[in-house]
C-alpha cells in the first residue's frame, strides 16, 4: 500500500474540477497514454473511464471504475489492469489554509500479481510513480486555472 500526497496552491474547488474531468486523466496518472471513453456520468460512482495504459509499446487498454465519490472531498476508484489485476485508489482533499489543498491519494492492489506478490521492491517502485502523479496533478490544477483565469478576462487592452 503506498500513501502520497501533495500541497497544491488551489482551493479544493479547483482541484476537484480536474478530478470530475475523466478525459484530464491521461494528463496526470502516470503511464496513462490517452483516454479512450468517458462515461457521461463520470465520476458518479458506477462510471468508468477506458484508457490505454503503458509504456513505449507495451500497452494494454484498461478501465477505471468510480467505487465512492463525496463532490469535493473524496473520489475512491478501481483501476483494472486485465490480467495484471486490479487496484484501488482513494483520493482525498483537505481544505488547507486560504485557497490551499492538501491531496492525500492511497493506492493498493486488490487482485492479481500485484495483491499475491506484494513486496518492498513493488512498494518502492508504486512510491515513485505516485509521487510523480501528484505533481503532475499539481501542475495539472494549476494548468486548469490558469485557463480559467485567461477565459474570464479582457480580450485586451481597450476591451470591455
């Protein structure tokens, strides 16, 4: 079981808006390479999102199920890897100070090679990975907006 987590400068508003956005996670969870469907209703529990997952050309589609989801708090998921099994992620905000969110993500396999063979290499290996993703959801967030900012201002000087 590996537990990151990561202090981004945006108001856990913010940082659930990238969350709620299925087709932003390829940009963020590592070796996600593109998003194939979203469901409609995503992140309601029950619906999933399909992407293809690896690395060079080793990929194999997986899938992504929403088990709990509390807006703006809390986003629990399970993501299916075929014959690699099955892991869940649970994705916590914690309103931190003004307009700051503390993102607390706990990952573990549930099933296959991953669940039987759990071992320090492989926790070690998830570590890395994880904390990659945070930061990348960091940057991500910050990203989002930024694009928010810029869609809400002047087109320019002498407009308005």
């Amino acid at each position: 079981m590996t537990v990151q987590n990561v202090l981004i400068d945006r108001d856990s508003r913010q940082v659930w808006q990238v969350l709620s956005d299925g087709r932003s996670y390829a940009d963020w969870v590592a070796g996600a390479q593109r998003i194939r469907d979203v469901d409609e209703s995503w992140p309601e529990p029950g619906s999933s999102l399909h992407y293809t997952f690896g690395a060079g050309g080793l990929t194999l589609d997986d899938v992504t199920t929403v088990r709990l989801m509390e807006p703006g708090r809390r986003l629990e998921l399970e993501a299916h890897a075929g014959r690699l099994g099955s892991a869940r992620v649970s994705i916590e905000l914690l309103p931190w100070g003004q307009g700051r969110t503390v993102v607390i993500m706990d990952e573990h396999p549930l099933t296959g090679p991953g669940a039987r063979w759990h071992s320090m290499p492989l926790e070690a290996a998830l570590r890395i990975r994880n904390r990659r993703m945070m930061r990348s959801l960091a940057d991500v967030v910050h990203r989002y907006d930024d694009a928010s900012a810029g869609a809400q201002s002047p087109a320019g000087p002498g407009s308005g």
